[in-house]
C-alpha cells in the first residue's frame, strides 16, 4: 500500500499574508492585487488539504477493513484451535474397546510375530506397534478358532463313535439283533442237547429178562464186583464270542 500524499503546508502563505498586512497599505491597488493572490493561495491549499484529507480517510478505511479481516481470520483460526484441541482431548478420553482387548504381550510380540510385523520403525511410531499387534491378534485369533474347529469336529466324530458303540452293546444286553438271538438260539439248542446226553449217559440200562434168569444162578454163586460208572463224555459248548461285538 502506497503512501498517502500529504496536505501542503501553509505556513508559507500566512507567513505572506502576515507580512502583506503588516508592510502594505491596506487602500493601495498592491495591497489588493497581493492579497487576492495569497487568498487564491489558501484556497488551492485548502482545497489540497481536503483532497489529501479523503484520500487519507480512504486509505485509513482499507487499513480498517483489513484490519478488521485479519482480525475476525485470526478469531476464526483461535476457535478452530480450541474446537481441535477438544477434540482431541475427546478421543485421548475415549474408552476405546482395543483397549480392554487381550493382547499378546509385548515379549511374545516380539518372538512369534512375523518379521514385517516387528521392524524398528513399528517399534519407534506407538501407534504403528498397536496396530500391528492388533493384527497380530486378529490372526492369531482366526488361527486358533480354525484349529478349534478341527478340533471340535474330531471330538464330535469320535462322540457319533461311541454313542453307536454303546447303542449296539444296549442293543446286544437286551436281546441283541435278529442274528444275535439266532446265534443264542443255536447255542441254547446246543446246551440243551449236551445236557440230555449228559443224563443218557449217566442213567444205567435196564437188562432183559433172559439176562436176568441167566445171570440169577451165577448171582447166588458169586458176589459181583462193583465197578465205577464210565466217565461221561461231554461233548465241547461252543463258547465263542457272541456275534454282532
């Protein structure tokens, strides 16, 4: 901004002027024609005063509004800082729920993550540590539940096993299937023959009445000799295991 032009000074006309009323008739035809020009001179230099007066008044008003627009970009800037530091304090406060989140310690980091995960710029910026612990995590986590899966279907494969295991031994208890209780049918058959032949065996036989008159001569003759009954001969149960187990 250029500087604005300065009134003339007047001093030098009324100095003049002064000098003219002091040393001039004031009747004489000079006092006249000297007056009326340093009256012209007051006038130009009045008129010069009120020209750079505006032109001082306009500038000042510029000055003024500029001023007045620095002044309300600088509130503008102050509020804008206060309502960042707010915001800011906001989330320095926030409560988070990565930050109740059971991380792997800092050790562990460092020993089970992956190289990328763990290099000294992570470990200088805070924020880039958390968030790649934080993903860390999260496989980790994934990773886990995969293997919880696995295992959870085995778990479940071997509980189908031993619920069908123990249905067919409930099913063998209380009668078992149709060719269980043919099998027992057939070994109770074969137990009731054994046993009859048993008796058969151990029953002696009634001699017929030609024996009887032969042998009674020789009866009274001599004292007959007991002898022990055979040994009876079972025949072999079959005792193998039941079918169906």
């Amino acid at each position: 901004m250029s500087e604005p032009p300065l009134p003339p000074d007047p001093d030098a006309a009324v100095d003049a002027f002064n000098a003219l009323l002091d040393h001039t008739d004031p009747s004489s035809p000079a006092f006249k024609v000297q007056g009326g020009a340093l009256l012209a001179w007051l006038k130009a230099l009045h008129r010069s005063a009120n020209v750079a007066t505006r032109a001082i008044k306009q500038q000042t008003a510029e000055a003024r509004l500029a001023m007045d627009q620095t002044h309300l970009g600088l509130q503008n800037l102050l509020y804008e800082r206060r309502h960042l530091e707010r915001e800011i304090d906001k989330c320095r406060q926030f409560a988070s729920i990565y930050q109740d989140v059971p991380l792997h310690s800092l050790e562990e980091f460092k020993e089970i993550a992956p190289d990328e995960a763990k290099t000294e710029e992570v470990f200088i910026n805070e924020h880039s540590l958390m968030l790649n612990r934080l993903s860390f995590e999260l496989a980790e986590r994934h990773r886990l539940e995969e293997r919880r899966k696995a295992l959870q279907a085995v778990k479940e494969a071997k509980l189908k096993v031993y619920k069908d295991n123990e249905k067919l031994v409930n099913e063998w208890l209380t009668g078992g299937t149709g060719l269980e209780r043919a099998v027992m049918d057939q070994l109770k058959m074969g137990r009731d023959v054994a046993s009859k032949v048993n008796r058969s065996t151990l029953l002696p036989t009634e001699p017929s009445a030609e024996k009887r008159q032969a042998s009674a001569p020789a009866d009274k003759m001599s004292t007959p000799t007991p002898t022990a009954p055979a040994t009876p001969m079972h025949p072999s149960i079959p005792t193998g295991p039941r079918a169906g187990v």
